[in-house]
C-alpha cells in the first residue's frame, strides 16, 4: 500500500504538472491536488498512527467517520426513544413545551409496553371532570418546627449549575425564567454570581465542599462571608452539598486557565490559580457535627430553610445522619436526593455509569429511612434526577418526594441540543461555555421566556395526570398509583415492590430485616460502617478466607 501511494503521488503530481503547463486555468483544482498528496506524503512518514501511515491519506477516512458519527446518529438514524442520556422523544417535547407548540402525538405511544422497566399511572373512574386555574401550581411548604422564614416552593424548580460551568447569559435566562414561573433556582456549588440575582429570582444556595462565596483564604468555612450572602431576599434556602449523582465521593477541580478574575472573584479564590474541591467537608467530621453545622447555618441565615443534598452509597452512612437527627433533636428542613444517573459537565466514565445509587431506589430508601425515624413530618424531600415530564414529577412525588429538580431539562429547554461537548468549552448554543462569542448567541430574554413556558407546561401535564387519578395535589399522591411492569408476565405497584415501614420502627427496634445490617453499621458519631464487614460474612465463607 504504501509503495503503490508513493508510485500514484508522483505520477499524479506529474500529470499535475503537465496539465499546469497545458492548460492554466485549472491551476486551483490542480493545487488541490497538490494539497492531499502532501498530506499523503506527511502520513506516509509520520509515527504516531500506524493506519495513517499504511493507508496514506485514506486512512483518515476513519477519523472523519468518528466525528461525523453522533451527529447522523442523532439527526438521520436514531428512533424517538434511542440516544441517551435524553432521548429524542423527550427532548422534542421540551422543546415543543418551551416554545409554546402543540406537544401532542398522533397514533398511540412509540414504547414497547411489554418491555421489563415499562411504567404506567393508574387512572381513576372517579378522574376529576376539570381543573382549576389555581391548582395548576400546586406548592409545599418548606420549612420544620425551627425555621422562621417557610419557603412555598414548585413542585418543579431549577437543580443545581453553577455559573463557571454554564455562561452568564445561560445563568440568567434560568434565573429570568424563575423569576417569571415563580420557582427557585439552585446555584450549584460555584457560588452566588451577580448573574444569579439580576433578575432577582428565588435563589436555592448550594454549599459545597470548597465553600465558594463564603470561605476564608484558607478554603475553610467564614461565618461572616456566609451570613452576609445568607441574609439576602433572594436566598430563599440554603442546601449543603454532600455529594452529587453524577460523581459522588469524587472531588472537583477549577484549572487555573478557567479560573478568570471575575469567577475567582465571585468563588472568593485566587484568579489564575487551580483550586480543588476535596471530596469532603472539613466543617464537619461526623454526623453530630453536620447536625450542628446545620443549626448553626440557619441560626447565621436568620432561620431560612437548611438542607443538604446527597447520592446514597453505603445505606449505613444516610443512617448514620439520621440518628444523628434523633440524638441531637437537629433536623434540616429539606433533603435533596440526587440519583446516580445526575448529570454533570465533566465525569470520569466510572462515576458517571457505576457510582451511586440511582434515584429511584435512592428516594425510596430515603423516604422509608425517615419514616423509620419519625422523621418524614418534619423534612420535605426534593428528588433530582431525570426529570422531564409531567409523569416523572408524579411518579417521583408518588415514590416520596414532594417536589423534584431538573437542570438537563431546564438546559433543552433553553436550546441545548445534546451536543454532548460541555466539558470543552465549546457549546454551540451558549449554555455550558465561557466563551464570550459562543454565550452571545445565546439571547436572555428569549431563553427565560422558554424555561418559564416549559415549567408551566410540565407542572400542568402533572396536574392533569393528577385529575386522571381522582386527585387534586401532588400530596395526595402515594406510591400504589404507579405500577412497574417486573417481568414480562408480572406488573407490580409502587407500593408493593418498595412497601412502607411502620412509623417509627427504626426507633422502637421493630426493624425490617432489609435495614437491619445497615442499621447496625450505622452511628451517629461516625459516617463510616461500624460494624466490622467480616462480621456480616457467612461462616462458610469467613472459613475460607
């Protein structure tokens, strides 16, 4: 091969040569010419990629085919449910919600209802015959027994990204759209950037391991710098960070050429240096401590709601925060429940496909574990996931939580395509960029009145699936309206494959035999299991080892 390519090179630029002299008006073309057999040339003699190097010239075929991929994929052969992680059916009605077209479909549903995983909501003879304007919105109330300032949130709000990893147009289009809808948006762990209080909407802060906005030269906690941005009317709660779906138990990093004068400024860093985000927080080191930490965080606030945000790992260590509730009589007034499938600019691939459990599960656990303690009454619970319609804000409401988050669907809603390049600075549609040319297209009026539409039209399909079942909140909601199809012979519902615990069991010692190892691991004074894991081995196999 290589051999006949350098016969052919010479040969053609030969003839190139000949037709130049002949006829000169073909010049252009015969440069061209001359152009792929230089390149042929270069491959010929480079060293790094043997196919280049045995099949000159064609051989890059293959890396044009690679990048031309996931775009024909994507737009010529993928069927309504392929692509992932939204796929195309969900994706159009977003956009269909967003800009306020028809979002209905003809000729019946396009999944296969016989297909192990298949979920359906139980509608109701009694379904309700209309709806009231008012009950399009239906709101919770989040706040415990010592909160001074309640928050009355959505059902569907805004989950946590940061400014640094989505632009300034893109943060305040989403914080625009709030504002507008009525919702609260999450910050991220990057801290509150002017972007995020311009149009002046609700405003959830979220806290994270590296403490951005209120931290002290030495990355530790600063009271002060947190009080002065808790106070503020837009900060309507704040969520402590323990871990995210997308990669949990993995810390972060801010490359120093990221690290502009005004994000350093903003995350109160050094500009131009890298920071890391350490996969814990330092505040605390146990759960009493969190427990304090978090008292202390809503005493500073002036008694603004507090929770945290987490992705269950080990069962023993959620546990663990929850006897620390019980022993200390500190509870947060809200828990965010992040599934392993979160998503996030830039992840390892382990992390993204095989950390953390997912969140239907997650939530499951969570709602049984403060049912458990006697906790549930006090602490709402916000599950965060993939939420995209009005059928995953019922089916996650009917599992336990009262109101879920979205940031995946909030960026379609603004005109992500799924370019899935997030993580290079260089979105197409100026969301996920800090490229001032790449952000400019993106227009903030526009895009704010299309997060705006799709919240409402997604909280509306909600409601009208609500009327079907014979209902009229989203509290009414309980886990035997959702049936699972198990196998391909057996359905079961919600509420028989993830049944409730009696109130209070984990307390009395009543425990179900699901959480008795885990509960035995778990304590109030350490994350980490307890119990040794040797001790849960089975004799035959301890024997072994």
């Amino acid at each position: 091969m290589r051999s006949t390519f350098v016969y052919v090179s010479i040969g053609a630029l030969f003839i190139c040569a000949l037709i130049t002299y002949l006829w000169p008006q073909f010049i252009w073309g015969l440069m061209m010419v001359g152009l792929l057999v230089s390149v042929g040339v270069y491959d010929l003699f480079q060293k790094k990629h043997a196919l280049r190097r045995t099949f000159p010239l064609i051989g890059r075929l293959r890396w044009g085919a690679e990048f031309l991929r996931p775009y024909l994929r994507q737009y010529f052969f993928e069927s309504e449910t392929d692509s992932a992680p939204i796929n195309r059916m969900n994706r159009s009605l977003i956009y269909q919600r967003a800009k306020g077209e028809r979002d209905t479909i003809p000729y019946g549903t396009k999944l296969d209802t016989l297909q192990i995983g298949y979920e359906w909501l139980g509608h109701s003879l009694a379904a309700k015959p209309s709806i009231s304007p008012e009950s399009h919105d239906p709101r919770i109330t989040i706040g415990g027994p010592h909160c001074a300032h309640p928050y009355q949130a959505s059902i569907l709000n805004i989950s946590g990204m940061s400014f640094g990893a989505l632009s300034s147009n893109a943060i305040k289009a989403l914080n625009k759209g709030a504002k507008m809808g009525g919702f609260a948006h999450n910050t991220g762990e990057g801290g509150i950037s002017p972007y995020h209080l311009e149009a002046g909407g609700d405003l959830i802060w979220q806290i994270g391991t590296s403490y951005f906005g209120c931290r002290d030269q030495s990355g530790n906690f600063n009271d002060r710098a947190y009080a002065e941005k808790a106070t503020q009317n837009s900060v309507r709660m704040i969520e402590v960070k323990l871990s995210q779906g997308a990669k949990p138990g993995h810390g972060g990093i801010l490359p120093g050429s990221k690290n502009t004068a005004e994000i350093a400024r903003i995350r109160g860093v050094e500009a131009g240096s890298t920071v890391l985000s350490p996969p814990v927080h330092s505040a605390f080191t146990t759960p009493k401590e969190f427990m304090y930490f978090i008292q202390k965080l809503r005493e500073l606030s002036g008694g603004k709601p507090i929770g945290f945000k987490l992705a269950i790992g080990r069962r023993s260590e959620f546990i663990s925060i929850c006897k620390a509730m019980v022993e200390t009589g500190i509870k947060p007034d809200f828990i965010t429940v992040d599934g392993g499938e979160g998503g996030t600019g830039a992840a390892p691939l382990e992390y993204a496909n095989s950390v953390g459990m997912p969140l239907r599960e997650a939530l499951a656990f969570v709602i049984d574990i403060l049912i458990g303690f006697d906790l549930r009454k006090d602490i709402k619970v916000l599950a965060s996931g993939k939420v995209f319609t009005g059928f995953d804000l019922v089916k996650y409401i009917t599992l336990g939580a009262d109101a879920c988050n979205s940031a995946r669907g909030m960026m379609v809603a603004m005109g992500c395509v799924q370019s899935l390049v997030c993580h290079s600075n260089h979105c197409p549609v100026g969301v996920a960029t800090q490229n001032p040319s790449l952000a400019a297209g993106l227009v903030v009026s526009d895009k704010a009145e299309r997060v705006a539409r799709y919240h409402k039209s997604t909280v509306e399909a909600a409601v009208d699936l609500l009327s079907s079942a014979g209902l009229t909140h989203t509290n009414e909601l309980n886990r035997s309206y959702v049936y699972r199809r198990v196998s391909e012979f057996e359905v079961l519902r919600y509420d028989e494959i993830f049944p409730y615990p009696r109130v209070g069991c984990l307390i009395s010692g009543d425990i179900p035999p699901k959480y008795q190892l885990a509960m035995s691991e778990a304590s109030a004074d350490h994350f980490k299991p307890q119990k040794a894991l040797s001790q849960s081995i089975p004799p035959v196999l301890e024997a072994v080892s």
